[in-house]
C-alpha cells in the first residue's frame, strides 16, 4: 500500500498515477473521504474516552447529590465512547479497504500506455536468418516431441489443457536450467530458497495479487490458502511482521518452487505448446533493500537477468513497460524478451519489478535505522525478479538453437549441467 502521507500532501500525484494506470481516479477521493472520517472518528473517541475517565475519578468523591446526576452522565457517556468507537471502527475498516484497492505509484519515468506502449530500451544478440541458412525453423513442440522432451497429449489427458509433461532430455534440460540459474544467483550473492506452494491469504493479499490479478490465483477454499504463481509470495513474506537492522541490508533470495496460474481470459492465446501453461517451474530473484537504494537495485536485478540470457545465447530485448501493463505492487518494470523465431516476434523471458516500500506496508516488514544518533523504524523496500520460468525458456532455446535435422546445440554455459552433452538429438521412431 502506499504512504498515507503522500495521499494526503499530494493527492494530485496519486490522480496521476491512477490515470496513468487506468484505474479508477475516484478512488482517490474516496480514500481521502475515509481516512478523514477515520482521524475524525478517532479524535472524537479520545476525547470522550477522556472525559470518561475524568469524570470517573470524580464519582467516588461526589456528594449523594452529585453523584445521581454524574452516574446518568457516565451511562450517557459510555453509550457515546461505545457508538464513537464503533464509528472509528467501521471508518478503519473503510480506509483500509480503499487503500488496498490503489495501486502502487508509478515512477515518473514510465511509459504511458496499454500493453503494446512500451519502449525498448536495449537490444541484444543476432536474430537467425534461418533462410540464409537453407531451412525453415520448426516450432518448440515439433521440436520437443521430435527430442522427446515435451508431452501435451497426455498432460491434457490427466490434468486438462494446458499441462504438459517434459520427458528425457525434456526433464533433463529443465534440471540443467535451473542449477544453471541458482547457481548464478549464488555466485552473485543470493541465498537459495525452497519455498512454499501454498500460502495464506495474508501472505498474497499483502504482495499485491488479489486486485487486479486474482482471477488467475487457484485458491483452495476448504482450507482458505492459495497456490502460489510465483515465488515471489513467500519470498515477500518471508519476513512479514519483522523488523530488519539496516545494517543487515541487502538482504537477496532466490527462490524455487513450482507455480500456478488459472490463465483465465487468455484462452485462444498462445494455446500450443508450453508457452503458457497453468503449471511451471521458476527461478525467481528477491531483495530486501533500503528505500534509497531501490532503484540501483531494480538496475542491479536487471543486469542478472541480461547476463543469463546472454550466457543462453538468446537474441533479446530490454523493454520498460507501460503503465496499464504494471501490476498493482510495481512503480516499475523491465522486462527481457526473447526473440521466438516461429512467432517472428520477442516474448517476455524475464522480469524485474521495483515495488518500493508497496508490499513492505502492507505485510509489515520494516527496517531499523540510525540517524543523528537516534533510531528510527521503518518501511523498506523490495523488489523481483525473474531469472528462469522454465517452461518460456526452453520454448526459446529450442527455436533459437535447432539445426536443420532437428536436433537443437546446447549453449555452452548449460552444458556442464547436461553431462558434457554438446547437441539434443531427435529419438528414433
């Protein structure tokens, strides 16, 4: 959630950024409404609490006289602290919920737009001229059933459409992926993480992935937990209530866990294959940092991700996305594309999102600081960011790695995670 402050000194930024969104504005004005009620409700329920208790102390020392008519004040009095308090109450609860309904506020720097607005910012690595080179390219599954490595068939028949089984090499390739990935998040100073699947609903809601987002969230309602759809939940949540030394700052985790995700309203989209699916497995980055080193760190995640789809040897690019494509706990997002030669366009490999102090708020995770000698406590700021969603990742090794027999050149840097293997070859029929 936001800074209360903000909303109240600059409602006008909030507007912005709301529109800018293409969220609701009125929101903004709501949530203004109700935290103004709420202090006002709170204000009045001191001061008859206060006057409560003053009058209290006077009952005891009262002459018979007296005490009559400060004994029916008191019944008034309590039934006005009671109504006052249940006031207060329901304007918390009003404010609470609006607050949880805005989105974080976007960086000034974004692009404005839907989800075709953004602006490529860096390019890299050579696009295959497949024609030059006297074939034309196959697809990941022709590929992948040819390798033996991908079954949509039979993942549709026991789970349903869009699920699949990666088999052989397919399994393989998978592993070697992701040691390949932790064990470059290691190096830079990541700390592994198996995470949990399933959370409780104020581990999600606090990340930000009941708004806009919860119609794609499989949640189990007998035992009110969700299935996570990315690691980033419980990575977020990790610390949840907790307050951090400053000086212990950075904190980074990689987490890996399978996740799930309903998909809904994008059936008829990308439908064939394993480029988007209800299950797979991701590699995903986490830091905790102070609130003014946010941004070095969006940067920093950004740069991990570029240096793992250099080693895969992807052609790519860099984009910065639009504001009406952000989710609602990001002020900003990067996003690397690979290139799908069968598609002839880039596809989303990886992200990284600054989310700011948005879901430190939210799930109460705080850092302790010392400045001019006295310290003080507050929210810090973390960020997210993809390294290996599986299944995207082998769609675009496959296409941008096969040769004309349908065998597929690993890149060099996976290849000591395949047991030395240089090139994928098709199974005999």
């Amino acid at each position: 959630m936001i800074d209360l402050r903000l909303l109240r000194e600059d409602p006008d930024r909030v507007r912005a950024s709301q529109r800018a969104r293409g969220e609701d504005v009125a929101l903004v004005d709501a949530l203004l409404s109700a935290d103004e009620r709420r202090r006002s409700s709170g204000v009045r329920f001191d001061e008859l609490r206060s006057e409560q208790k003053a009058l209290g102390k006077l009952i005891p020392r009262a002459t018979p006289e007296e005490r009559a008519e400060l004994l029916q004040k008191a019944e008034q009095l309590k039934t006005d602290v009671k109504a006052a308090e249940a006031e207060q109450n329901e304007a918390d609860e009003t404010a609470k919920r609006l607050l949880l309904q805005l989105g974080n506020i976007v960086h000034t720097d974004v692009p404005v737009g839907g989800e075709e607005d953004f602006v490529v910012l860096e390019t890299h690595g050579t696009i295959r001229d497949f024609a030059a080179e006297g074939f034309e390219p196959k697809d990941h599954l022709e590929l992948g059933e040819a390798l033996g490595a991908i079954d949509v068939e039979r993942g549709a028949k026991v789970s349903g459409s869009r699920f699949y089984y990666l088999t052989g090499v397919g399994a393989l390739l998978e592993l070697a992926l992701v040691n390949a990935a932790i064990a470059q998040a290691t190096e830079a100073g990541f700390v592994p993480m198996l995470t949990p699947a399933l959370v409780r609903p104020r581990a999600m809601e606090g990340t930000g992935f009941l708004g806009q987002a919860a119609e794609n969230v499989y949640h189990l309602e007998n035992d009110d937990l969700y299935l996570v759809g990315t690691s980033e939940v419980p990575l977020a949540a990790y610390h949840m209530d907790e307050i951090i030394d400053a000086d212990k700052l950075p904190l980074r985790y990689a987490g890996f866990s399978p996740c799930f995700r309903r998909e809904a309203g994008t059936y008829g989209k990308d439908t064939r294959g394993i480029f988007r699916v209800h299950q797979f497995d991701k590699v995903e980055m986490f830091s905790y940092v102070a609130p003014e080193d946010a941004e070095n760190e969006h940067k920093r995640l950004l740069d991990w991700e570029k240096q793992w789809l250099t080693g895969l040897e992807l052609p790519f690019q860099v984009i910065d996305v639009a504001t009406g494509d952000l989710g609602a706990s990001a002020s900003r997002k990067f996003d690397c594309e690979a290139w799908i030669p069968t598609q002839g366009k880039y596809r989303e490999l990886t992200s990284a999102s600054n989310c700011n102090s948005f879901q430190a708020r939210r799930l109460s995770v705080r850092m302790r600081d010392e400045q001019g000698g006295k310290k003080t406590v507050q929210p810090l700021a973390t960020l997210n960011g993809t390294l290996c969603a599986v299944p995207r990742t082998i769609v675009a090794i496959l296409e941008n790695h096969q040769l004309p027999d349908g065998s597929v050149r690993v890149p060099e840097m996976l290849r000591p995670y395949l047991g030395g293997r240089e090139v994928l070859e098709p199974i005999a029929k």
